[in-house]
C-alpha cells in the first residue's frame, strides 16, 4: 500500500503488536503450567530463608553501614567514567587536540575526587 492514502498510520505496526501480545500470552502460560505441573512438597527446610548458603542471622530490617551506600556510588561513578571513555578512544584520532584535553580534564576531576575520598577514609572498611 501506499503509506500517503492508508487510512490507518498505525498499521506498519500491527505485526509488532502482534508478537508483543504473543510473547507475553507465552509468559504467562509458562508460568501457569510450570506452577500447576511443578513439585509441591513444601518443608520447613525449604522454607526458611538463607543468604549465601548460611544461616541468616540478624533481623531484615537492620541498618547498613552508610559505607557500603559510598563503595555503590563510587563503582556507578567509575562505571559511567569507563563508558565514556569507549567513545572517546573510538574516536580518538578524530577529536584532536580538542577531545585530548577534554578528556584529560574529564579524568583529572574524577582523580582529584578519588583522591578526595581516600583522604576522607570512604575506601577503607572496618573489621
């Protein structure tokens, strides 16, 4: 069809709809046969939580330490600094002098606050 005298604009995208539909009848009938057909045979065993194969100890609701809050943001902070540092070297020889200092000045920010933190004890865990 011509897509100028279609009546309906939204018709290239009736296939996908289609899949999305079917793919999500799919999950769900998964998740039904697999829970209707799967093994009942609850225990107190297997019912008792864990964590990492040990007894769980403590309650859930216990604090944590505001350090392991800093060690997330700084691993997402150096993480973002290593995704941008693969566009940058892609086109290295494309940007110059011009995307050497910019980065050079990128980097040197997110030094001066590693330096900054260390100094501060942010890095360092008590036993």
């Amino acid at each position: 069809m011509n897509p100028a005298i279609d009546p309906n604009p939204l018709s290239p995208y009736m296939p996908l709809a289609v899949v999305l539909l079917l793919a999500g009848l799919l999950a769900l009938l998964i998740v039904k046969f697999a829970a209707l057909a799967g093994p009942k045979r609850p225990s107190a065993i297997k019912s008792a939580p864990f964590e990492a194969g040990s007894e769980s100890s403590g309650t859930a609701r216990q604090r944590f330490a505001v350090k392991f809050y800093v060690v997330a943001l700084l691993f997402i902070v150096f993480d973002v600094e290593a995704v941008f540092l693969y566009p940058w070297a892609v086109n290295f020889q494309a940007l110059g002098w011009f995307g050497y200092a910019e980065m050079v000045v990128f980097a040197a920010t997110l030094v001066v606050g590693l330096i900054y933190i260390w100094k501060k004890g942010a890095l360092e865990w008590e036993h």
